[in-house]
C-alpha cells in the first residue's frame, strides 16, 4: 500500500480521494486549522490532519499539492528539502522565478523530486518533444463561462454579470497571466513550462457566456512543424474554476505509483 501526503482540502482534494487507484490511500492532509475536524471526521480519525509537512514524522511516497499557488510557496521547499516527491497542480506558482529557483535547489540538495503535473490540458509529450527542435512560438486561449472566472481579476476587467458575447479580457505572457490570476491560469504556467518558457508564450483569456465548457487551444510552431491542440473540459460540479481533467492528472500520477513504479524512480 502506497501512502501519499496531500495539501488542500478544497474540491479538487476531495475528487481526487473519491477518484484514488487501488493500492494507494492518503494518510495525511496539510490543511488550515479550521478543517481539521472536518478530516477526521471524513475518515473516523484514520487521516491526520497537518498544519504543515514538517509534522509529519513518516516518509510518505509522494506528497500530492492540490491546494493553490500560495500553499506551493508555503510548502514546497520543505517538502523538497525532506527529500520527498512533490506533484504539483498549481504549476502557475512557478511563474515566480525566484521560488522556481528554491524549489529546484531544494530538491537537488534534499534529493527530493519535483513533479508537474499536466493539469487541465493534453499533448504536453509533444510539445516538450517538439522543444527539442526549437521553438518559433507558442500560443495558449483560455476560453470559460463567466462562473469559472467569477472571484478573479476578470470581474475587475468585464462585466461577468452582463456580458452577452464572447469577450476578451486579457493578452500578454504566460507569466503575466499565471500571476494575475492564481486561479484560473496554471494551464498557462504548464504549456510555458514545458514549451518556450513564460514570457514567450502567449495567452489569452476570454469569457465566454455560451459555454458551460473550460475550452484549451494550443498553437505550436518550431523546426518540427506546428500543430494545433484543442480541448473541451468539463468543469468540477463543486468548483467550476477547477477542470475535471486537472484532478484526473492528479489521480494518474498516483496510479503511476503502483502500476509503474514512480516510487521507485
């Protein structure tokens, strides 16, 4: 039985234990105080609640963030520093170049491992594939109803209680976007992450109030080609800023540590 560490317990934490593999449980969630009870409860005092890794006296075999850009910040050196695994969903944090480059001294010097995980979006092989030839540019469109934007930066830039047609709220880098919108475009951070970096990869962002779907197109170009990448996610029911394909990759890293042998590489 493989034992991992979560950090969260928001909707994206809860899809990913209802959804874990065979062969792996949680036995720890690094969360606030106040759900503390809350996670007791859920597993009649069988998953110890944390306020932070360092309580963590075990090993686990991987530590799963599913919380926010902000808990990676908190977290993630400590984790790495531990020498532990550390899959990360809030992959936008790294637009932060300073605590990418902790993050990267911290697992070098602790002999941890930092995971990225692929999130909401698909092809991310080919394009770390096509990168390897080089790389002419790379562009990202986020398109999502007004309910998956509602509680970010959008509501300042459009009328998410208005609008009628498809409309773009924001343009530039993947790093301005992964910084002014820690909810919603970590897409962003990991298309740049695995492609041409965050201030070359383009973005933009629209609402649209004619779809229920969170829509992802990816435009390549290099010495490979191009190619051209569109997906239609159904959002999380409890958290439509989530995408359900974003817990799934989160749930496939897990699988990995019993079908392949990720705790062992």
């Amino acid at each position: 039985m493989k034992k991992i560490m979560m950090i969260g317990f928001g909707a994206m934490a809860h899809e990913v234990m209802a959804r874990l593999p065979q062969g792996v449980t949680v036995g720890w969630i690094v969360a606030r105080p106040h759900h503390h009870q809350a996670i007791l409860q859920l597993s009649d005092g069988q998953l110890m609640p944390l306020t932070h890794p360092d309580e963590c006296q075990e090993t686990p075999d991987l530590v799963l963030e599913c919380a926010s850009q902000k808990a990676v910040g908190e977290y993630g050196e400590s984790v790495l520093n531990h020498g532990w695994k550390l899959a990360l969903i809030s992959t936008g944090a790294l637009a932060d170049a300073g605590l990418f480059y902790r993050l990267r001294q911290a697992a070098r010097q602790g002999n941890g491992e930092l995971i990225i995980l692929s999130g909401a979006v698909a092809g991310m092989d080919g394009l770390s594939a096509a990168r390897e030839g080089g790389l002419n540019n790379v562009t990202y469109i986020s398109r999502k109803s007004p309910a998956s934007w509602r509680g970010s930066p959008a509501e300042q830039r459009v009328d998410l209680d208005s609008v009628s047609q498809a409309t773009v709220f924001f343009e530039g880098s993947a790093r301005e976007a992964a910084s002014s919108f820690p909810a919603n475009a970590n897409v962003a951070a990991t298309i740049a992450l695995m492609g041409i970096g965050m201030d070359k990869t383009r973005v933009q962002m629209i609402v649209d109030p004619h779809t229920q779907k969170n829509t992802h197109k990816i435009h390549v170009a290099g010495g490979f080609g191009e190619f051209d990448i569109e997906l239609n996610g159904q959002p999380l029911a409890t958290n439509p800023k989530t995408s359900t394909l974003a817990a799934l990759s989160a749930v496939q890293v897990c699988r990995r540590l019993v079908s392949d042998g990720l705790a062992d590489e």
